[in-house]
C-alpha cells in the first residue's frame, strides 16, 4: 500500500530497538502500518484525532503491541520532519 504521509527522518530509542527486536519484530513493520494510517490500539477519538491531523498536517500517534505484550508508540511530527518510534514510558 502506498504511504498516507511522509515519515521524515527516523528515530528510535534504544529501549524501542531491544523491545521490539528482543519480541521477533522489525520497526520496519510498524513504520509500514503507521505510514498507511493502521494507527494500531488508538480508542476511536485518537483515531478520529490521526483522521484530522492528516489533513491539517498535525502530530500523529500509533500504538501497537509486540508478540510479548510490550506496547510502543511511533510518533509522526506535525511538520513531518521525523518520526519517533519509543517506549511509551520514554515519552
């Protein structure tokens, strides 16, 4: 699927990186579903939120969950100029 919006330069945090390869994930597989606007385990106002900040070029936030239930976030600046994968504690 084609990307909904640019990711900008990418950053991960150190505990994103040993969480998610330490579950068997790749960060490739989140960036590729937060790209395409799977905004992962967003409650229905954040989704409707990622919705509107598409089209008035706001911050965008996705959550997932890896195998082992760790949960972390991707965050997509306002300007699109980088996106962050972290720990939601590391926010």
């Amino acid at each position: 699927m084609k990307p909904k919006f640019r990711l900008g330069q990418l950053v991960a945090t150190p505990g994103a990186l040993t969480a998610i390869t330490a579950a068997g994930h790749t960060p490739t597989e989140f960036l590729d579903r937060h790209s395409q606007g799977d905004w992962g385990e967003l409650d229905e106002e954040d989704r409707r939120e990622n919705e509107r900040s598409l089209q008035d070029d706001c911050r965008l936030l996705s959550a997932y969950r890896l195998r082992d239930g760790t949960k972390i976030w991707i965050i997509t600046e306002a300007d699109r100029s980088s996106t962050t994968v972290l720990l939601p504690e590391e926010y």
